[in-house]
C-alpha cells in the first residue's frame, strides 16, 4: 500500500508486518491464517514445523507454496491471506527476521520502532506481535513487557493498527498437565500459566487476561492513552487487539484437526477457525493514513513529552 494510494482510496491490499521472537511460531500463524480461509494448508518443510512447534532457535527455513513470495532485500517472507468476500482486500503478512531489543531503533523521547519498519513505514497498515505462551510471562518479566509496550505505544502513536496473538497455548496447558501429573495436584502453588485449570477456556482466558493487565500497567502505553479521546479504549483489549492465536503446524496436522469439529472440549476446529478469523478480521481494520511521516522524522509531540514515555 502506497501512501498515494491511501490517500487516493484505490487499495489493493492491508499490509500487515508480523514481529516475534525466534521460535514464538510466526510461521505456522501465517499459514494457519491463510489455511483458515482457504481451506488448505499451504506447503512447508515438515523439519521447520516441527522445530516452530518446539520453539527451536535453529530451524530451517521452509519450502513455501506459491502463495508465499520472498521480498528482496530486508529477508522477509510474504503470505498472502485472501479476502473473506468477493471484492475485499487481500492480507498480506510481511514476516520478517526475529524482532529484539537489538532489532529496533530508538527515536525521540526514548521510544522504540522496529528496524523492519525503517525503510517501509508507508507500506504498512497494521503491525501484528506474536507473543510465544511457552516462554516466561510477560507478567513474570518487566524487561520484555516494557520492551514490547514501548514498540506498541510508538506505533499506536503513529497510528497503526496495532495487534497481539498469543500462539501455543494448547501446548503450554499440556505441558503444565504434565508437570502436575507428575509432582502433584499442587506442585504449581496456582499461578497463572502453570496452573493447568479446569478447562482449556479457563486457563486461556486467565493467560490472556495477566498477559492484557501486565501490557497496560506498563508507562508507554499509559503515556499514550492518557491524551486520547473520551471512548478509545485501553491498549490491549481482550477480544479487539489480543487474541488466542492457535495454529496447525503442518499439512497432517492440518488434516488431523479436521475431525475435530465440534468436540465438547475446547480446542477443537471451530474454535480454532474462529480465533483465526478474529485475528485477521482486527488487522484487516481499514486505518487513517499511517506514519504520515517517514520514520527518521518522528519528533515528539506535547501530548507524549513529559508523561513518562517509554
């Protein structure tokens, strides 16, 4: 999308730029998308599923069908999700390498953007994180909550569309399932996220509503909901910008999961389509004009000086 275009209203597609940490399953969040609409999972090499599954830091690259067309130049991977109904724009997810404290670069005022952003911030409608649920809890760790609040704040603050999935959650209960079989009914003192529960839907619903509470307390995002307008709500909001992200891994898995349509435990395939469908539905939210402004450019306004900004 090109900043004419926006303006001009002739659209040809949202695009969407999807950062996360190595391993947090960016990859098969794509393809899931992608395979929630068309009703196919798309090719990939099966060693990269497995290892995206176990959150390797070495996986291979993927094989990737023909709907996946690399970028040249800053190492992303497109996925091409299309439209819901006849005449609507196409998704496309730019993936790019892994987005750290190191892959981001400070601007004015303290606040972060990430590199990946630099030399396309008028390509991009929305920005979507993927946060890996098998990793230590943002709520359990400030440094990293902090990190991704100021990312999410600068972006808000430019006015993109801004949105979290949170992937693996079925496979972090079935390890906290496991930890209790093993040292006990109590072995987990109840915490959150190692605390099993009594149903898939509690223990996510739990997930993401620490996760939610732990973005919002942070000072980035604080500082930039303060100024906004009587009726815009807070940063994130559970069913609006951060959602349960479950993902197929490979084509088997894919097709396993078929014969789960309607089964009374949670996740089954419905389910699992219709959190897929929430997430694409929130990015494909149409925008203003986003980074009006190129992104070496970015100054402070009155309304985030002063008031803590990350």
């Amino acid at each position: 999308v090109r900043l004419g275009e926006v303006q001009a209203g002739s659209r040809e597609e949202i695009a969407v730029l999807m950062l996360g940490r190595e391993g947090s399953g960016r990859t098969s969040l794509a393809l899931s998308m992608e395979a929630s609409r068309t009703g196919a999972y798309p090719v990939r090499n099966e060693k990269k599923a497995d290892r995206d599954y176990l959150g390797s830091t070495t996986a291979m690259q993927p094989a990737y069908s023909r709907s996946v067309d690399p970028l040249g130049g800053d190492g992303g991977i497109r996925h091409t999700i299309p439209p819901r109904e006849p005449g609507g724009l196409p998704i496309v997810l730019t993936d790019t390498q892994t987005c750290g404290a190191r892959d981001q670069v400070r601007l004015p005022g303290g606040r972060r953007l990430p590199i990946a952003l630099r030399s396309h911030s008028l390509k991009h409608d929305s920005v979507l994180f993927v946060v890996d649920a098998t990793e230590r809890p943002l709520w359990e760790d400030s440094d990293r909550t902090e990190e991704l609040g100021q990312l999410c704040a600068t972006l808000k603050q430019q006015q993109y569309t801004v949105v979290v999935a949170v992937t693996k959650l079925y496979k972090a209960r079935e390890e906290a399932l496991r930890e209790m079989r093993l040292h006990g009914d109590t072995s987990h003192g109840g915490k959150p996220g190692r605390d099993p529960r009594k149903s898939y839907e509690e223990y996510v619903s739990r997930y993401i509503e620490k996760t939610t509470v732990a973005l919002q307390a942070c000072p980035a995002l604080k500082s930039w909901h303060a100024p906004q307008e009587p009726g815009i709500g807070v940063f994130p909001k559970v069913g609006s910008t951060i959602f349960d992200s479950p993902t197929w891994i490979s084509r088997r898995d894919f097709e396993d999961w078929q014969e789960r349509r309607g089964t009374a435990e949670l996740p089954n395939l419905r389910y699992m389509q219709g959190q897929l469908e929430k997430l694409t539905a929130a990015l494909a939210v149409r925008p203003v004009v986003p980074a009006g402004i190129p992104w070496y450019q970015l100054v402070d306004d009155d309304s985030y000086r002063g008031r803590g900004g990350a």
